[in-house]
C-alpha cells in the first residue's frame, strides 16, 4: 500500500496536468483564432435624421446593448468572478479607452451580427445570435445612434477567461456567439409590427440567450454558479407564465415585480426591456402566449 499510494498519487498528477494543459491550450485556441467573415453592406441613415437617431436608442435598450456596455455606453464589467472572467463590455463611445473609435459600418455589423472584433476575434459573452434577426433598417438605426451618444472616457480593459471558463469553453457550456451563428445567413427583413406574433418572435429573440431557445429557461450557460436560473417563460401552468395575465407581463417588465409581490433578481434586465412601448408588449406577450408549453429548464 505504501509503496503504491505514491504512485497512484504521481499518476493522478500527471493526469490533471496533461488534462489542465490541454484544457488551456484548447481555450486558448478558441478565443485566439481569428474567422473571417464576408459582412453584408447596409446603408447607414443620415447621421441628423432625428427618427433614425430615435429608433437606434430605443433598440439600444431593448435589444439590451445598454444593459451589458452601460447606459452611457462607456463600457461595463458584466462577470468579475475570477473563476469564469473577468469579462468587460467594452466602452463603445467615442471617448478615450472606446473600442470603436476607427470602426467602419462593415466593423459594427461584424461585431453585432457575427460576434466577432474587428481584427476577426471571436467575442466572450456578447451575444450576436440574439441579434441576427435585426433587420437592416434596425441595423442602421442603432449603429448611427451608437455613433451619436456622447464621448465617455473609461478604459476597456480586455476580457478575460478563468480556470472554470476555460473548463467551461472547452466541453461546450460556455459557446461563443461566433460558433453559433450561421454566418451566411443573409440580413431578412423584419416582420410588420401589425403581425404581432411575427413581430414578437423578431422582438424574443433578444430573450433566448438567458431564457435558452425555447424560452423554457433554466441554468443559464457560461455564467458564474451564482447567477439565477433563468425562469420559465412558456405557458406552463405549474412553472410557467400559464396564469399569468398580460397585465401581469407588462407590469413586471415595467417594474420588476412578479404578480405575487416578489422581484425579479437584476440579472434579469427588466429596466431594459420595461421601456418597450405598448405594442412592443403586446406582440412579445402574444408570442409568448402561443409556445407549446415545455418543462422548466429544457432551454
Ligand atoms: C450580455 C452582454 C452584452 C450585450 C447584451 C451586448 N454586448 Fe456587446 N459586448 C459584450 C462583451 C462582453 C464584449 C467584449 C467581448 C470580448 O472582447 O471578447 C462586447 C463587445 C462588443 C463590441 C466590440 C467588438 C470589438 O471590436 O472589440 C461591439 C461593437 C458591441 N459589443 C456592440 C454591441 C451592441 C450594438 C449590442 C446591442 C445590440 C451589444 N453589444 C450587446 C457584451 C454584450
Ligand atoms: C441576461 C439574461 C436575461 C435576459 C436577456 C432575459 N431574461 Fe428574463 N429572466 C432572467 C432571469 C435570471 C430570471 C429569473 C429572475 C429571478 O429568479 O429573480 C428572469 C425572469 C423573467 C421573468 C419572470 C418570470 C417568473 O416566473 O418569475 C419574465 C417575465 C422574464 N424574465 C421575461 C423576459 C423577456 C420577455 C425577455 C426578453 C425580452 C427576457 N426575460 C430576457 C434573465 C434574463
């Protein structure tokens, strides 16, 4: 026993290193790699058209983008836990320390449609697939308003990945955006917003990053242990909004109140998603409505 504890011991070691390494260097090739992409070209609106400008900072928030990089826009630490991160949206003013000070249009469609810097890198967290629904009016709209919103100075300091997102990048718990998105998909156009259950869907998209694809929730994937589940989002009566009313939806987007009095944990981005106008509410509801009711947590 004696003489072959050692052993045993020496041999695990040598395991978890050989394990360790490859762990690293598997990681270090996802997120070091470059993916080159051919970006679809949109037109960009004039940069004093006053509704463009309107409509890009309302789809600033609802889409979220403020949410992560900061209601000024200037960059934000979204996950600091040393064992995942740390992951910062980075600032995306034109002040010092901005990230887009050269950016072309083709850069901004890089970045929100494919998940992917400038130079091709594939983004930590940024969540493109939520995005390539956006049409290109939607597209040009928001990327003439980011253009617009006042310099902010703050560093971006780079992203970066822990132990645990390592382990998690590696067997497929944590995904980038860029492993995701069908890079060829073209740009559609976006639903009319009188087809409210089309409309919906264009507007839930922005919901399946948290609430998984089919918006039953559950863990979250490539995110600190102690971030909430995501909730059920599907018409399940037991875990589900099956008794919600639509009163009850809007009024906890809009304040981040459940119809029984509790709050929505922040992780949830109610503040964001509240301002969405009263047509915009009814649409998502009216989709929400209309999935087939699926247990909490099969995403
Ligand atoms: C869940 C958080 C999150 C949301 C929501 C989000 N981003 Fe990001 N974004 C990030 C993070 C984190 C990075 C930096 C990732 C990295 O450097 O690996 C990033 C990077 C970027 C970049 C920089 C790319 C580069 O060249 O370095 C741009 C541009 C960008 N986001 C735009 C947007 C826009 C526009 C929206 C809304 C449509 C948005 N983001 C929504 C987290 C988010
Ligand atoms: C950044 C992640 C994230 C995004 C994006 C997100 N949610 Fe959530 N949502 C959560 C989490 C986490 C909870 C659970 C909060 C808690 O436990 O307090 C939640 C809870 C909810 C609830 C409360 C349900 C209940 O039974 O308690 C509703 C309603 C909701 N989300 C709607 C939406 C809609 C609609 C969208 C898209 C427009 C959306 N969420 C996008 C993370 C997110």
């Amino acid at each position: 026993m004696m003489r072959i504890l050692p052993r045993l011991l020496g041999a695990l070691l040598v395991i978890v290193l050989v394990v360790g390494t490859g762990v690293y260097f598997e990681s270090q090739r996802k997120l070091g790699r470059t993916i080159d992409v051919d970006v679809a070209e949109i037109e960009l609106p004039s940069a004093s058209d006053e509704a463009a400008l309107a409509r890009g900072e309302h789809l600033a928030v609802i889409r979220a983008c403020s949410g992560c990089h900061g209601a000024d826009f200037g960059g934000e630490t979204v996950i600091d836990d040393p064992m995942i991160g740390p992951v910062h949206a980075p600032n995306l003013t034109s002040g010092e320390g901005s990230v887009v000070a050269d950016y072309t249009t083709t850069d901004w469609v890089r970045a929100i449609r494919h998940g992917l810097s400038r130079g091709g890198r594939p983004l930590q967290l940024m969540p493109s697939e939520e995005f390539t629904v956006m049409d290109a009016d939607d597209l040009g709209n928001l990327i003439v308003y980011l253009e617009s919103v006042p310099p902010v100075d703050r560093e971006s300091p780079p992203s970066g990945i822990g132990p645990l997102g390592r382990v998690m990048l590696v067997v497929g718990e944590m995904r980038l955006a860029a492993d995701v998105v069908d890079h060829e998909a073209p740009i559609e156009k976006a639903p009319d917003p009188s087809d409210a259950l089309a409309y919906g869907e264009y507007l839930a998209a922005t919901c399946t990053g948290c609430h998984g694809p089919g918006l039953s929730g559950g863990r979250i994937p490539g995110v600190p242990p102690d971030w909430p589940p995501a909730a059920n989002l599907t018409p399940d009566e037991e875990t589900g909004l099956g008794t919600w009313t639509e009163g009850d939806f809007v009024t906890a987007l809009r304040t981040g109140t459940r119809p029984d009095g509790t709050k929505l944990d922040p992780v949830m981005p109610y503040a964001q998603f509240g301002t969405m106008n009263a047509g915009e509410m009814r649409s998502l509801w009216t989709y929400l409505k209309s999935l087939p009711v699926k247990e909490e947590g099969n995403r």
